[in-house]
C-alpha cells in the first residue's frame, strides 16, 4: 500500500470517524484532534476560523515573558505571573497577513525575504482556505491530521519558514531548500505548521535563544520550562497549538512535556526520519508533545517509517505494528500486562529533599496501574529492580568500557598498561556476580560521548543545505551574535569547543549501545517485562536565574536519560502536581543551599519505556493510565480569550 493511498484511506477514516460522533459545543482550550474533526464535519468551525483562534491566542500569551532591559541578547530578571510564554519564535503568515495581526518582523517567516510573495509558499491562512475548499466540495477531510495546527521545533527544516535551530546567525537565505522529511508528511496529511518552536540555542540545555529571546514554564513564568524542547511543550500547554514535535537527546521531549503537564513520546531512534535536522546524532530521536495520548498516537502514525534519506530508518522496516498506533491508544485496563518499576531512580535516601514528593506522586501512580490490572513487579522501597542482572552481564558486555571505570579491579601504569590479566578478572565477575563493584548499578551506566559527532553532523548539514553564506560550522561562530548572560550557558563557548574537533569517532557510542541494549533487553526478559515505569525526573524545574539542583548518585536535575539513549521508546504522561518544592540559591561562599518549602503546584510526569520498536505498549499504558486518572490542567494564566468559543 502506497503511502499517498494510506493518508487518503486514513482521511476517509477521519470523516467517517467524525461524522458518526454527535457534535457538541466547540471549545479551542485543550481541543484536541478529534475534538476539531468534529467541529469541522459539523460546520461548527472552518479551518480558516480556527487557525485564527489559535493565532489571537499567540496574541495574546506569545510575547516577552522576562523583563530585558538591555534587549534580548543581555541580561533578564523574570516576571511572576506574566502571562506569557514566548514559546514561538517564527510565525508562518505572509507580511500582509503579519501585519494585520500586528506581530512584529521578528516573527516574519523569512529575515532574508522581507517580500515573501513566493506563490509556491502559501501561509497557514492560506493552506487553511485551500482545506475549506476541498472540503466544502468533497464534503471529507483532507487527511488524516485535517484541522491539527502544528508548531514545529526550530531544529528542523521547514521550507517556507526560517530554520536556524535558536540562532541569530547571517544566513544568505534562512529558508532552507526543503522540508524535513518528516514535516512534509504531516503536511501532506493535512497538517498545518503554523509556527517554529523557540529552543534552547542549537537544541541544548538552558530556556534561551540568540534570535527568539527566553521562553518561560506557563505554570510558573520564572521557572524554566524544560530543556530544548521546552518552546514546543509550552506553545501546546498554553494551548497556542493543536501538537507539537520535540527532539530529543537527553531529555528533550520528555522533560518539557513533564514540566507543562503534557504527553510526550521519545520513540525509537530508527522509527523517525532524521532528515532535515540541524545537527542530527546518534542517540537524537524526534517526536511528538501532545495534551494527550491518543494525538500523540495520531502524529506518530504519519511520520513513522523508513526514510532513504536516513540510513537507520533502515531498521524499522518490517517493525512497524500491523495496525495502526492510535488503535493501541484507547485502552481502558491493563489486565496481563507487566510492568517493572525502576527503583533504582526514586532511592530517596539518595537524592533530596528536592526530589521527594514527586517520588511519591509516581509511587501513588504505579497504584493507579495496579488498579488497572497490570501486574506489577516492584522490588519495593530502596530495592533495585535490575542490579542482580547488570552485576551478571555489565562485566561481560561492556569489557574494555567496564575495565575503565573501574580502575582498582583493573590497574594500569603510567603508560596505561594493563598490570593485571583483565581477562581472568572478568572471568571471576562472570563466575561470581556478587563480586561486582558495589558502585555498578543502573544510576551508575553513562552513555558515551561521540567525538566529533556535533562537528562533523553540523557540516553535513550544512553543506546539504547549500547556503552561499553559512557553509561550516565555523561560519556560525564568525557570522552570528549570541546573548550574553551568566545565567544561561555560553553558546559560543559550545560551539568552539565543538569545532576544535579533528576525528569522528563513533565506535565507543555504538559498542555500548548495543551492550547496554542487550543488557536492557536481557534483565527485561528475566523477569518477563513487557514495560518499565519510573519518574521522568523528580526535581522541579529551577527558577531561570537560579543554580540548578547538584546532581547525586547518578540523579541529574533534568530527569533520567540512559535507557531512552540505547534507543528503548519512553513516552510521559500526566500524573500530578507538586503542593510544595525546595528551591536552591547562591550562598555567600560561592556555592549553593538549599531553600523551602516553597509552595507551588508544577506539573509532574511519570515516564513508561518499552522495548525497541514497541511503542503500541507504551500507547497501551499510557492511554489507560490517562483515562483512569485525568491529571491534565491547563496552567490557570492562559484561559481563553475574548470571544474564543
């Protein structure tokens, strides 16, 4: 089956789907797609109308969220409750249309083509009035995604808007040739990109960008609201859009859409095309940020699947489930499902005060999953679901890496000679697991960094890409202005660090991942798992100017990263909100103390993993638990707006 027959077919669906529910009053605030379908079959609302709700909503709540008094580039203080988010950073409206809106040329969809009169680049207004018309004289959805208004993170091609992942750099044209590929699939099942997410500058950590300024959490607008990601989770918290897609190497889906109360799915690597994204590596997986699962579902099912132009797409061929994944996104009880609860991340004793009630917010939510019939297997308090089996296979699987990190089983010379037979100790390890080193644990396995990746990767791009003037990664060092700011990393700082690479190395990357792939697959099927549960991350998100949590024993403050980077999918749901946290400061000795309580009700997100390639399970979970448990709210700031239905 082609695909172009697939959206057709799926299009249908849609229809038939939408016409056989009866209509009720249309509500844009926390809509979702079903929701607009409806309202669209029901000549409730017409595409043209609602892409106009959603554009008087980035009005109203889209603007500077931090007071700047020396312009975007220099220093911020933040703003308590100020209601806005400045969550996207490009607008896709020709000038006329920008102009009546009266958003600023910062928002234009191109800084290098002011005239934008290019007649093969309709708007969102314009891509919306064409939907109407085929609509009207069809009387079907054009596609499966008809009426889902999209915001797109910066990090990614968008042909008819600029892509520069976050930065104010002098690109000839700062459009680039094509879509991403997974961008022109959703257009072509009637999706509409109406905007590009702010990011974190070049998808790393901190809530700021060179060109789009800081973004803010919509719960807490001094708070950050999650990694590089965040301007993707917090225009669809804010209900600015229908969905957005995230990207994420660390925690970057996952985080952001804990923070904002959202549905965030990192799927497989292999399952999502990387073509089109600034800087793409090794352990980059792109996804959605929904408000729930089943739309989540939804946009997974249209940008899922092999790309030519992205050889690890290669393995998801013949991998995809038989049917569709928003099939496995309507499930109501777990009954035979098992699911192991990963421990090892919410040791309290081992972390701090800082960390505790969201452990126990995921604690009452692995209740929740028992009531629903899954079969928990929790080793209990302070146990460890996994440490008998990494102390069995770790040694063995990760050799050399293992001989490493532990220097005092191992011992080298100056010279780094080995002063031992290596081989024998890994053979008393294999023969006596319990003489494993009492530091080995899941908390305590690290993904490798792959040297030369972000060098190499970025003038791949680049050179793909063809600009006349940005052509290497050294011309986004000499041709671009960063903000300059001590709360915030140094851009350009990265950026030279990463250009002074002069090899590409990635076996060390790919030797562990499939080590710890099969040590991860191994302890899961030992006990018969069919998913894991665990926190996402158990600190709440720092004010923007403030330290952030230390880390300790493995626990960074961004969540937990490791078995998403082997390439398992994982996918964050709702599952509550704090009452109080403990915040850090600056002491007078240069360090840092802790403070609080501080009351505040943020977002929490418990986090379900499944095997490579099985997010069906993972919709499966994640749509039960949702169902049985509600605990979505939109921030309480950012409620509808004069006239919104």
């Amino acid at each position: 089956m082609n695909a172009r027959f697939l959206v057709a077919l799926l299009a249908v669906s849609a229809t038939v789907r939408a016409q056989q529910q009866s209509p009720a009053k249309f509500h844009l605030q926390e809509a979702s797609i079903a929701d607009i379908q409806r309202a669209l079959v029901a000549k409730k609302i017409t595409t043209v109308g609602l892409v106009e709700l959603y554009l008087k909503r980035i009005k109203t709540y889209n603007n500077a969220c931090v007071s700047e008094p020396m312009g975007i580039l220099g220093p911020i203080t933040t703003i308590p409750h100020a209601r806005q988010v400045n969550a996207l950073s490009t607008l896709n409206l020709r000038p006329p249309a920008r102009k009546t809106w009266a958003f600023d040329e910062r928002k234009a969809r191109s800084m290098t083509n002011m005239d934008d009169n290019n007649s093969n680049m309709p708007d969102a207004l314009e891509v919306a009035a064409a939907q109407d018309r085929q609509f009207k004289q069809t009387g079907k959805l054009v596609g499966p995604l008809h009426g889902v208004v999209m915001a797109i993170k910066d990090q990614y091609d968008t042909f008819d808007m600029r892509t520069t992942s976050g930065a104010d750099v002098q690109y000839a044209n700062d459009r680039p040739p094509e879509d991403a590929t997974f961008v022109r699939r959703l257009r072509d099942a009637g999706a509409i990109i109406l905007a590009k997410a702010n990011l974190a500058e070049y998808a790393t950590d901190g809530a700021r960008s060179s060109f789009g300024g800081t973004f803010c959490n919509p719960y807490d607008t001094e708070r950050e609201p999650g990694m590089s990601s965040a301007g993707s989770a917090a225009s669809v918290a804010a209900n600015l859009v229908t969905c957005a897609i995230g990207e994420e190497t660390v925690v970057s889906i996952r985080w952001p859409a804990s923070v904002n109360s959202l549905v965030g799915l990192a799927p497989t690597e292999e399952l999502v095309s990387r073509k089109g994204m600034m800087g793409a590596g090794l352990s980059m997986r792109t996804g959605p940020i929904c408000r729930n699962v089943q739309d989540a579902a939804k946009i997974l099912d249209v940008i899922a699947g092999y790309d030519p132009k992205d050889e690890l797409t290669a393995f998801s061929i013949g991998r995809k489930p038989a049917q569709a994944y928003v099939n496995s996104a309507a499930a109501k009880r777990l009954d035979g499902v098992r699911i192991g609860v990963i421990r090892e991340y919410m040791a309290k004793k081992l972390f701090s005060k800082a960390d505790e009630e969201s452990i126990d917010i995921v604690d009452r939510a692995i209740d929740d999953l028992r009531k629903l019939g899954a079969s928990i297997v929790d080793p209990g308090p302070e146990g460890a679901l996994f440490q008998g089996c990494i102390a069995r296979y770790a040694p063995e699987l990760l050799n050399s890496a293992f001989t490493r990190q532990y220097r005092d089983l191992f011992p080298v010379d100056a010279a780094g000679l080995p002063q031992s037979d290596q081989l024998a100790t890994l053979l008393n390890l294999h023969a006596d697991p319990a003489r494993a080193p009492q530091t080995l644990s899941l908390r305590s396995l690290n993904t490798p960094a792959v040297g030369g990746e972000g060098k190499y990767m970025m003038n791949r791009y680049l050179e793909e890409r063809g600009d006349a003037n940005i052509k290497t990664s050294a011309d986004l060092i000499s041709k671009a202005r960063f903000y300059e700011d001590p709360n915030f990393p140094d851009r350009k700082q990265a950026r030279q660090a990463a250009e002074r690479a002069t090899v590409l190395d990635t076996s060390a990357r790919l030797q562990t991942r499939f080590a710890f792939q099969n040590l991860l697959l191994q302890c899961m099927q030992e006990q018969r798992l069919d998913a894991l549960v665990s926190p996402m991350s158990t600190v709440p998100p720092r004010k923007l100017t403030a330290p952030r949590e230390p880390n300790a024993n493995g626990r960074a403050p961004i969540g937990w990263s490791f078995i998403g980077q082997q390439g398992f999918p994982a996918i964050t749901v709702p599952a509550g909100f704090t009452t109080e946290i403990w915040d850090r400061v600056r002491d007078a000795n240069g360090g840092t103390r802790m403070v609080g309580p501080v009351k505040a009700n943020l977002p929490v997100g418990v986090d379900f993993i499944a095997r490579p390639f099985d997010e069906a399970m993972l919709f499966r979970i994640a749509s039960a638990f949702e169902a049985a448990t509600r605990h979505r709210r939109p921030p309480p700031d950012f409620g509808p707006v004069p006239g919104e239905p």
